[in-house]
DNA sequence: TATTAAATAGGAGTAATTACTATTTGTCAA
DNA sequence: TTGACAAATAGTAATTACTCCTATTTAATA
C-alpha cells in the first residue's frame, strides 16, 4: 500500500514526505468521507506541528494526482473519497452523511451520447438522496 | 408561475413578501444552479436594501418546502436548483459547473433494496464526471 | 383597523478555506 | 557523499461563505 504510495509520488514527481506518508496511511484507513479538519486532527497526533494548511494542501494534491476524489457535499466543507472503487453514495439531506453502496446495475450504465460527444467524462456515480435512520 | 408561488406560499404558511416574489421569479429564469450571491447581486438591482442574509434564508426556506432544491457542489458554496423536473448532472471537476441534462434510462433505474429498506429516499440523480469543452 | 407573529435590514460573529513568507527538506547531479 | 535548488512546510494573516443577533417593519387575520 505505501508501495502504491511511492509508486504513484514518483510517477507525479511529489516529493515523499515524512507529512504526506502519513496523510496517506490515514486516508488508506479513513472512515467515511473525511474533511481536511478530520485527516489533520487525526495526523495532529503524530506530527502535533503539522499545519492545516498543510494538510489541505496535501489532500488537493492527492486529488489532483488521483490517488483520491473531491466529493460533493451540499455547500458544507469539502470531503474527500478514498476509496476509489466503483460506488454510489447514498446523501442525507438530514446531517449531511454519505453512505457508500455497491450496485452493480448503476455500474456499466451507458453515457448518453450528448454527454460523451461534448465532455471528457472520467467518472460517474449515483447519488440517492433522502434521510437516514438517525435523521427520520 | 407567480399563481404557483402564492400557492405554495399559503400552502406552507409563508408570508407572501415583495422580496421573496422578486426572489422566485428571478428563480424561474434563473441560469443553471446559482448561488445564494448570485441570486443576491440579481435581486439588489430590485432592491438595493435587501440583505444578503434575507436572500440567503429565503432560498434555505423555498428549499425547505420543495420550491427548489440545495444541491451538492464539491465544497465551495451552496448551489441551489430551481429546476425540480427530473434530471442529471455533469460536473465540471476543472471550472464546477454543473450542466443539466435529460436521459430517460437514468429516470427509472430501480432503487437497491437495501437502501430503500434502511432510508427514506426522496430523489436519486446521475452525476458525471469529467471536464468541460472550456477545460479540456 | 388593530393585533400579532413572521420577516427584514444591518451588522457582528464564525467556520472553512486560501494566501503569504521565511525556513526547512527531499531529490538529483556531480 | 555532498551541495544546489526547487519543492514543501509551519505559522500566520486574509478572505470567503455562511450564520446569528436584534431592533424595526410588515403581511395576515379577525
Ligand atoms: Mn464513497
Ligand atoms: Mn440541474
Ligand atoms: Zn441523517
Ligand atoms: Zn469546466
């Protein structure tokens, strides 16, 4: 797994960092959906001087190179996916919470021809919204 | 339109004001997914008292009764959509736009069972990935 | 037309993110 | 193995998007 992460950071000419090593590691762990608040307060506990911006900066590297996404959430704070395996979120117009799902009749779903023809499509997801049990 | 706005207005006990009319009309023609300042630099022309917080409640409200919907963007501020017939999305991971479009064989797709038994689900939406003409 | 709860304007406060800069560090070539 | 240098970091300031507060105004109703 740190392999992959050596692998990758060279491929993009990303120095290795003691920092961004255990960003990573944390993210390669990470429940749901994190926010930059919640990898820093996490990694605070082994680098107890590491900056948030740091952190944030790291993550949008990350996202850049694709080692993670940037997932939408409704106009809170960013949240990053680390699980880069085809999914579909289920979103909780109550407190915000995504819960991934796996459903392989959303995966090979076609692009519509409109959309391919005019964009660069490098993923899709389905998104259920509603509310979940803590939030009925 | 403004008939369906009076109604729905008495509908839900809200009080029928000349800044929420300015707001939903402004709504109706509203380009794609504006944000609560979009909506307030458009209104102030109307209204050059009105104050960011009046415009921005007012959207969370008309939201709250299903006059239109907050929908998710990755992390930068709140989009709303004013447009609640049945569609999908492409977003733009370069620029964030979100460009509508209309795909029958996404409409129907059957929720998984095991998500319809443990939320309840209000909406489901296609997202597609990728970059723009503008971002290629 | 008077009552009253809801809505508004204006401003203060807060949370999340981004920018800035001096210093440190990882990489690579000699 | 070392030295040069671009990249990365810590610490802090600034900005953006939103949320809260309160005195005043207003729409609805009886
Ligand atoms: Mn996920
Ligand atoms: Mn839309
Ligand atoms: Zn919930
Ligand atoms: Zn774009």
């Amino acid at each position: 797994m740190m392999m992959d992460f050596d692998e990758k950071s060279r491929q993009h000419q990303l120095k290795i960092t003691p920092q961004r090593t255990a960003i990573f590691k944390i993210l390669t762990t990470a429940r749901n959906h994190p926010t930059a608040d919640n990898v820093y307060q996490e990694v605070k506990t082994e680098f107890p001087n590491i900056s948030f911006d740091t952190v944030n900066r790291t993550l949008l590297t990350f996202a850049e190179v694709g080692m993670i996404e940037v997932i939408e959430s409704n106009g809170h704070c960013r949240r990053f996916e680390p699980n880069l395996k085809t999914h579909h979120h289920f979103y909780c117009v109550g407190c915000g919470e995504i819960t991934d799902f796996f459903h392989k009749e959303y995966d090979n779903l076609e692009i519509p021809e409109n959309i391919s023809r005019r964009f660069h499509v490098t993923g899709k997801r389905m998104v259920i919204k509603g509310l979940c049990d803590k939030c009925i």
